[in-house]
C-alpha cells in the first residue's frame, strides 16, 4: 500500500466519495490540537488522494499524485448529512482550497463556508468537463490569494500569523456579510479559533471588529464572551479593553458600580453604609486596643527570647488570649506556668539576665513532683503554699521508716544535676526543702542562702532520720525524761536489730556526762521499749520475748502525742 492511500487507510486508489469517507474516519482519530503534526500530514494525503480521484474520474491517466502544486479549488457546499466536518486550524488554513470564481465576475468573491469546511458537498454533482478558460483563471486566483497570504505571514508572523491572518479574514466575512448567529457559532467551535483565540494579533484585530462593524444580533457578542469564559458584566482586569469592545458596554469602574447599585437598590445601599460604619467602629475599637497592648506584647516576646536562649526550651506568652496579665507565660513541652518581667539592663556577664521570674523555682517543684511520682511507695511530697505567687516556696519529703534510703539518694543525684544547670546558676531558685521520716523532720535545706551538699543529704536518711524521730517519741512521751531526768544525752543510731522474730530500729542513749550508753530503745512502728544497756539480752526467748514487749507500760505515752499519726499504741519501760 502506497502513500497517500496509506494515510487515509485506503487499500489503493479509490473514488473520491471513498476518500472523504476515508478521511471522515481518519480526522476524528487524529485531533489537530493533541496532534498538529500528524493532522497535517493527513490533510495533505487527502488533498494528493482527491486530486487523483478527480483525475481518474475524468478519465485522466492516474500516477503519483502532484505534491508540488496547488490542489484543486472545491466547490464550497455544505457537509454530507450524518457526518461531522473535521475541525480547521492554521494547517488546513494554508493548504485548502478556494472557491471558484463565477466567469462573469470581474473579481473572485471569498466564500466563508469555503474558508471554514474546506470540503466539497458531497451531494454537489461535479461537472463532466472544465473549460480550460476557466481553470486558467481559477488558477492566476490562487496564484493572488497564496500572494496575498504570505504577505499576511510576514505582517503577523510566521506560520502562526499565517493562521490569524486567516481567521480575521473569517471574522471580516462574519461582519461585511453579516453571516447568521449559527456561522458565527460553528467559527467559535472550529479548531482555527482555539488555535488563535489566545494571540494578542487576533484578540486586536477582533476587539476592533467589533468597534467598527455593526452587530445585527446581539447574543453573537455573549457567544464571543462565552467563548473566552467571560461572564456579562464580570470583566476582566487583564483583558478589560476587549471585554468592552466585544461586548459594547464600557468597562465598569468601582464608582460607576456604586452608583449603579445606589440607584437600583437604595434601601441595600443605605443599610451597607450602616454596616460600614458599625464595622468602621469596631475596627477602630481594635485597633486602638492593639496598639494600647502592643508594649506589652513586645514585652512578652521579648522575654520568650530571654527565656529561650537561657533555659534551652520554648515559651509562650498568655497574654491576650488565656490571660489579662501581661507577666502570665506558658512551657508547651513542660506543660507548666510562671510568671516572668523585664528588670534592668540584660548583661549576662555581670550575671544579669534582664528579667525576673519564677521559671527557676518551676522547674525545681517539676522535678520534685517527678521524684515523689516515682517512689511513691516509700515517700509522700507535700508542699506549703504562700498566700500570693504560684511556686510553693517549702516543700517536706516524708519517708518511709524501713525502706527510705535509696529514694533519698536519688533525690539527693537529682538535686545535685539540677544544682549544675545554666539557668540555676543564673536565677537560682528560693525555695526550702525539709525532709521527714513519719512527719518528723530531720534534715532541712534553704535554697540559695545555703551551697547544696548532696553526699550529706543522701547520708542524713541513714545517721539523722531514725534518732530525731526516737527523740521525738521520747520528748513527747515522756520518756526520755523519765530515763534520764536533768543529765543531758545524746542518741546515737545503732542499726537494725531483730528481736525473737521481729525487727526493731536500735536507738544507744549516751549519757553526755559520763559518756556511757546507759539505755537503748527500739521501735518497729507500734512498740517504743525502753530497757538499761547492761540488762539487755538479744537471743531471748519466746517468753523472754513476751515480757520485753508487754511488761512495765509507760501509761501516760499515747495522752502526751500531740501528733495523731504518731500516737503509740504502747510504750514499755524496763
């Protein structure tokens, strides 16, 4: 199979109703604007297969066909019923033919249906015979009009101002014939439109059109608007000159608009300007209480910087949104509170930090929380509040009797980092620890008048905490007055001691006069035994054990606890 027939899917040489039928399949599966090039060559090979159709149908000897001539002008006729005329861009424009000329006209009369199909009818019947006059002539016009294009090529531009050449020609023809709104709507629908619609070249030169011709129907403007997505009255800042030549109103400004609309709808347009004004005032309204707040917003983002670049962590300020107080700040990762101001002159070198807060204080009650969190089995936390500020400046630790000496040298560990921290270092935390064993306070520190000794805190649980409560129990029974009357003594922690099956906390009474431990107590929670050093026998017995624990009661002990959780269910003397 040989080309042209090849590009039309012909098996060879066919007759010219084959090759439009041909062709009719071919342009709808090749689309000028997905594929110019391959619509090109198609047009082409129908153009060649027409010529040899026609020659074969009178009776001339047919051969390759002539790709170097001009095809033959078609009769301009409308297309065949049930079939769809391809779509024409620039292509089809500079290869199609042009309508013949009557002999008795002077000068050829451009067809638009000519221009636009670039098919003849197929129920147009051909002539048998051509006279060779009248070739002649239709041949000197196509010479003048292929002239003429290429004058229009090189005024617009190449083979693109080839193809807006072309489609003002058509709108010129829309105008002096004054062509029907059904051709103005199939030039809008054509591929040589969407091809040009967008070039300024064309968009001018139609602008202009407008301005000079008449339009006798004025729905073929709001097609043109269409056309270009245009909406009435929605013109275009980019193309607002077009919009106003094409649709034959000026352009619209935002005072002619206005005074429009006044006039239409007076009742909207007074209450549009209530609404302005009501708007006008509320807008004052905030705007004068954003600048009445804008110090202190500087102030609040100036100590998020402060607070950020000393601390290590983010901040946020809560003023004007969770908060009335300009001092009021928010740690998103810690989830805590504090108050911070500005306060001197920021030179960290003279450990001036700018500001006050209590961030440090924060952090310090954060980590004792996390630490009472974590050994809650043998520790209580309990903080004593002030009347004014968020920070609880005390806080009392009370441990377990047994089971506490591990948990105080954590917080002991935890404490000394705290202790080692930048920021603690530059706004060094007030606040007061007291540490208990069953309410009773044996160990107390005062942050920053005192340097933080952590070996001395973890080792007071084990040298301090049993002896105070002992002395404790021992005032405030009475006891200790009873085993010692006036001579002074001290009491010194001996360990842990088991009794028979029981363990006890073994407390020495040291006479400070002679030096000599001349009592010793044990307690295991429930029974304060008092008994003489030189007396006491640790492998006692069972009944041995019985007497110990039961024998000589000290019966004013539980009525002299002023202390409800330290009450003693029995205390012995021996």
């Amino acid at each position: 199979m040989s080309w042209p027939w090849s590009e039309l899917g012909l098996d060879g040489p066919a007759s010219l109703d084959e090759v439009r039928r041909a062709y009719a399949r071919r342009v709808k599966e090749v689309h000028p604007e997905e594929d110019p090039e391959g619509f090109q060559r198609l047009h082409t090979a129908y153009q060649a297969a027409r010529q040899a159709a026609r020659r074969a149908g009178r009776g001339t000897p047919q051969g390759p066909p002539d790709f170097t001539g001009e095809p033959e002008t078609p009769h301009p006729s409308r297309p065949e019923p049930g079939k769809e005329a391809p779509k024409l861009d620039f292509s089809q424009l500079l290869h199609e033919e042009k309508p013949q000329a009557k002999p008795e006209e002077p000068r050829q009369k451009l067809d638009f249906r000519a221009l636009l199909d670039q098919e003849d009818s197929p129920k147009e019947p051909r002539e048998k015979k051509e006279s060779r006059e009248r070739w002649d002539f239709q041949r000197l016009l196509q010479e003048e009009e292929r002239r003429r294009t290429e004058e229009q090529r090189r005024q617009y531009g190449g083979e693109q101002g080839g193809a807006v050449a072309r489609a003002l020609q058509l709108v010129r023809l829309l105008f002096e014939e004054q062509r029907p709104r059904s051709d103005w709507e199939r030039f809008l629908r054509s591929g040589l439109f969407f091809l040009v619609k967008e070039e300024p070249q064309f968009m001018d030169g139609l602008a202009e059109a407008f301005r000079a011709g008449p339009v006798h129907n004025p729905k073929i403007r709001e097609d043109v608007l269409l056309a270009y997505g245009f909406r009435a009255g929605k013109e275009p800042k980019k193309h607002r000159a077009f919009y106003s030549a094409v649709s034959g109103q000026a352009a619209q400004t935002w005072t002619t608009r206005r005074r429009r609309f006044r006039q239409r709808h007076p009742f909207l347009f007074r209450a549009a300007i209530l609404v302005d004004g009501i708007l006008l005032l509320l807008a004052g309204f905030y705007l004068g209480d954003y600048f009445s707040q804008l110090p202190y917003r500087q102030q609040a983002e100036t100590i998020c910087q402060y607070i950020e670049e000393d601390f290590g962590f983010p901040a946020e300020s809560c003023y004007g949104e969770n908060s009335s107080n300009p001092n009021y700040f928010y740690l998103p990762v810690q989830q805590r509170y504090f108050v911070a101001r500005l306060e001197g002159e920021r030179d960290l070198s003279r450990g001036e930090p700018g500001y006050t807060t209590d961030l440090a204080g924060a952090l310090v009650a954060r980590e004792l929380e996390g630490f009472a969190e974590e050994w809650e089995d043998v520790c209580e936390l309990k903080t004593q509040s002030e009347e004014s500020g968020d920070t609880p400046p005390c806080y009392r630790i009370s441990f377990d009797m047994w089971d506490g000496a591990e948990a105080a040298k954590d917080l002991s560990s935890r404490l000394d980092s705290l202790s080692q921290e930048t920021w603690y270092k530059l706004l060094a935390p007030a606040y007061q620890l007291q540490l208990e064993i069953r309410d009773c306070p044996y160990y107390t520190y005062t942050a920053p008048e005192e340097s933080f000794d952590a070996a001395a805190m973890a080792d007071s649980y084990q040298t301090q905490a049993r002896p105070a409560l002992i002395r404790y129990l021992l005032e405030e029974s009475g006891l200790g007055q009873a085993d010692f009357g006036d001579t002074p003594y001290q009491l010194v922690h001996l360990g842990v001691i088991t009794i028979y099956t029981d363990d006890f906390i073994q407390i020495g009474g040291v006479n400070e006069t002679t030096g000599e431990t001349d009592r010793l107590y044990f307690y295991d929670g429930m029974y304060l035994i008092s008994t003489p050093a030189e007396s006491f026998d640790p492998n006692m017995d069972g009944f041995a054990y019985i007497d110990f624990i039961y024998s000589d009661h000290f019966e004013s002990a539980a009525e002299r606890s002023s202390h409800a959780d330290l009450l003693l269910w029995d205390v012995v003397r021996h």
